[in-house]
C-alpha cells in the first residue's frame, strides 16, 4: 500500500505540489524569490559599479533605422 500512495505522489504536477502547500508558506515562497531576485538586481549593479565596462568589452548600440522593408503585393 504505501509503494502506491508512493507512485500517486510522483505523479502530481508542479502546480498541485505548489497548491498542496500551505497559504503561508506560498506568500512566504513568493517573497523569498522576489528577495532574492531584488538582491541579484542590487549586486549586478554594485558589481557594475566596481568594475565598469572597458573599451574593449564595451557594448556599442545598434541603428535599426537602416534597416530595409520590403512591401508584399496581396
């Protein structure tokens, strides 16, 4: 019995697993990925900060006003 209840278990969806949990604890999963993504945006910018872009490395912007269109017919 408890090899079935095992196989029913492997079976769910990433989203029944996610709804499984508990209200508070999704609010508080959420808030951990928004924390940790807002940490990642401050230290790219810290880090960018530190060591700025050189001549060589440094990226040059692209005109796409040159860019041709061609009309179809219909």
């Amino acid at each position: 019995m408890t090899q079935k209840k095992h196989n029913q278990a492997e079976r769910r969806t990433l989203w029944a697993i996610y709804k499984g949990i508990e209200p508070r604890h999704r609010i508080l999963l959420g808030m951990g990925f928004m924390g940790f993504s807002m940490l990642g945006l401050w230290v790219s910018d810290r880090l960018e900060e530190a060591y700025p872009p050189t001549a060589d490395n440094r990226v040059t912007r692209v005109s796409h006003s040159d860019t041709a269109y061609v009309e179809r017919s219909k």
